[in-house]
C-alpha cells in the first residue's frame, strides 16, 4: 500500500503507473480472498482503460486477473 501512496504522490492518483500498481495490489488482495477488493479493482482497471484504451494489452492482462509487471509509462531518470 505504501508504494501506491508513494507513486500517487510523486506521479498523482490518475497516473498510468500509479493505477497498474494500484491494480496488482487489488489483484493480490482478491486471491488472497479479500471479497471487497472485486470492486475497487474493477473500478481502477476501468480508469485505467479510459486513459489506454479498452483494446490495450494492459487492460485485457489485468481484466484476466494476471498482474503487470512493468512501468506503463518510462521514467525520466
């Protein structure tokens, strides 16, 4: 959870990156059984699809339940 709120303080709450992590987070919460995450998770791959794209590869990953493992977005170091 600290890493979302870091990433939506440095990158905002609307960020693509901030959303894949909020999403993976949310993803591992309901396999772990956590019932009330369904929603939120949905929620934020449907914000997520807004900026991308319902037809973008990302979407579809999450939708099937299967984490993203990368940045959406190159960081500027």
């Amino acid at each position: 959870m600290r890493t979302v709120e870091a990433l939506a303080r440095v990158l905002g709450p609307g960020h693509p990156d901030t959303l894949r992590c909020r999403a993976n987070l949310l993803l591992t919460r309901e396999q772990l059984g956590d019932h009330t995450a369904s929603a939120h998770c949905s929620a934020t791959i449907n914000q997520l699809a807004g900026l991308l794209g319902e037809g973008h590869p990302t979407i579809g990953t999450l939708r099937s339940g299967r984490k993203l493992v990368r940045a959406l977005d190159p960081q500027p170091f």
